[in-house]
DNA sequence: TTAACTTTGACTAATATTGACTATTATTAT
DNA sequence: ATAATAATAGTCAATATTAGTCAAAGTTAA
C-alpha cells in the first residue's frame, strides 16, 4: 500500500491528515502541485480511494474560494444489508419491489414510518412517471441506491 | 458555510445578524466598504443567498438615505407553506435551490434532520444524473413536489 | 497477453468578482 | 414648482477562479 505510485501517495498523504482531524478541505490545485501531477488526478484520487463505502463523504464547491471537503464518517452495521439491496436493486427496479424494500428497511428498523413513507412518495409511480416505463424504474432505482448509501453512515 | 471567499463572509456577517434581529437595514456602500469589496458585490451575495426560498425577503430603496433590508419570513402555517413551496419550485429546479429548500424545512421543524438528508439523497445531483440537465431538474422538482404533497397528510 | 489500474490534458461547469452603465429617489438651486 | 444635481441601489456581461468529466494513452500485474 506504499508508495508505488502517485495515487497512493496522495491517498496516503490524506489519510494522515485525516487521521487526526475528522475532517479536511483542500485546494485541488494545491495538492495537485504539491505532488506535481494534473489536478485531475485528485479527482481519480478521492475517486477510487475515498467512496462512502470506505468511510468517506466528499464535498467541493467551485469557484473563487473552492475546495474539496473530505469527511470521514461512521459506518452503521448495516452496511453488509445495504449492499445486497444495492445489488439486488440493479439497474431498475418496479413500484412493488421497491415497497417490498423500503418495508424490510422499516421491518429491520433502518428507517422510521415516517421516514419510510418518505421514500416511498419520493419513489412512487405518480412521482416519476415523467417518461416511459423503463426509464421510471432506472430512476426508482437510482433514488433507491442513492438513499441506501446515504444511509450507511451516521451523522452529527 | 464558512470564510472561504468574500461572498460567504458577508452572507455570514449579515447572517449573524440577523439571527438576533428579525430583520437588518444597510446601506450598500458601507458593507461594501466594509468588507473590501465592490457594491454589485452585495447584491450578488443577496441575490444567491438570500431568496425567499430560503425564507429571506429583500426590500430596498435608492437615492438619499436609499437601504437594503432583509427581513426573516415564517411561510405562514404549514399548509400555506407548503403550497407555496410548490409554486416555488415550479416545472424544474436546480441543486442549490433544492437544498435550501430543505433547510428551510427543516428549520421550520416540518422535517427531522434524518428525513431531510433523505431528501437530499434522493435528489442530489449524484442520484439523478441519468440524463441531460433538464431532466434532471425536472426530476427534482417532481420528486420534491411529490415528497411535499405527501408531508400535507402525513404530519398529522 | 491482457485486463485492470494510473496518468494526462482538453474540454466543461459552477461560482465569484468586477465595473460600466442604468434607474430611482432625495435634495438643492432657480 | 421645476430643473438640476447628488446620492443611492440595480443590472448585466466580461473576466477570474475554482472543480468535474471523460476518454486517450501509458503502466503494471496476473
């Protein structure tokens, strides 16, 4: 995991940091001089080494004064669940089944009722039928996925 | 939402402000002064963080003894609120405006912090991008509309 | 040898800053 | 009263300052 390459060395450098603080935000074009490479591979740094699966939540902001936040976070036990439903979810997935889902969630006490009526109105067939068929249970599924990564983690 | 550029200064200073006072009354050239920077500036720094979806309304006069004043709204009761909200969202919206609409939410106490990440989760920019940005807005604005029409029965 | 991983850079997107020009209101001079 | 002037704030587009995306090219490991 040493220094074989730039990446780790970057991952490295930031993991050190991270080690002490919760937090850190850094100027891309900084880091990216530091360890003289193209800011772009800051990017595939934090892309491949700081997921949400791994404990990580990114944030960034462009323009004058920008930067990119990176947060560790706690991950929940039931992470190993969550990633069979990911997988399970796939690419898309229908209206029943995504109930079915979001019950096991409220069944295993992830999430709330209310919590658990949320989603499903964020994810029901009167939201998203903006289009036809198939692209409404891609979306189900995105949302879907989108809302099991967000909750992995604890939050303040 | 801290000091990274001079813009997040000044919606920080006003901000504070205001968290005393229900609403503040300056003079343009003073804060502009004040914090080192050209007028427009100010208005750029209302325009961007000031909107009535973030529960802000903004009244100015020119000419002698001219003011900006920005007052802190409540939406009225929450069913109004709601309503409004809708109206505000219209046919599409972006990320940004999305986000402090949900922070207004929940700063109102009609959501609990778990359920607005949530929301956010589920209409982030990461979630939705499946398709051009129309589309995406468009999306968001469907998915939050339906989210808050749900919220009418589910509060009580 | 090939598949996965890394590096690079051109292009894109988001956000902030600036200033010239415009619009409105108040005050002063006639 | 009216006209000129002063004192405000508003708009908009150009420019600046960041970060993101994507795919081609290079490198490494199985």
């Amino acid at each position: 995991m040493q220094g074989r390459n730039i990446s780790d060395i970057i991952e490295a450098y930031l993991k050190q940091i991270l080690a002490e603080s919760e937090r850190i935000e850094i100027k891309r074009s900084e880091i990216a001089e530091l360890f003289n490479c193209v800011p772009s591979q800051i990017n595939y740094v934090i892309k491949t080494r700081f997921t949400i699966q791994r404990g990580y939540l990114v944030q960034s902001k462009r323009g004058g004064g920008g930067y990119i936040r990176i947060e560790k976070v706690k991950l929940l036990d039931d992470r190993d669940m969550l990633d069979t439903m990911i997988q399970l979810i796939g690419e898309q997935i229908n209206q029943r089944d995504a109930l079915a889902l979001v019950q096991k969630l409220y069944d295993d006490q992830v999430i709330e009722r209310k919590e658990a009526n949320l989603v499903l109105a964020a994810t029901s067939h009167e939201t998203l039928a903006v289009a036809d068929r198939n692209l409404e249970e891609q979306l189900r599924a995105h949302i879907l996925i989108g809302i099991l990564n967000h909750l992995r983690y604890e939050r303040e």
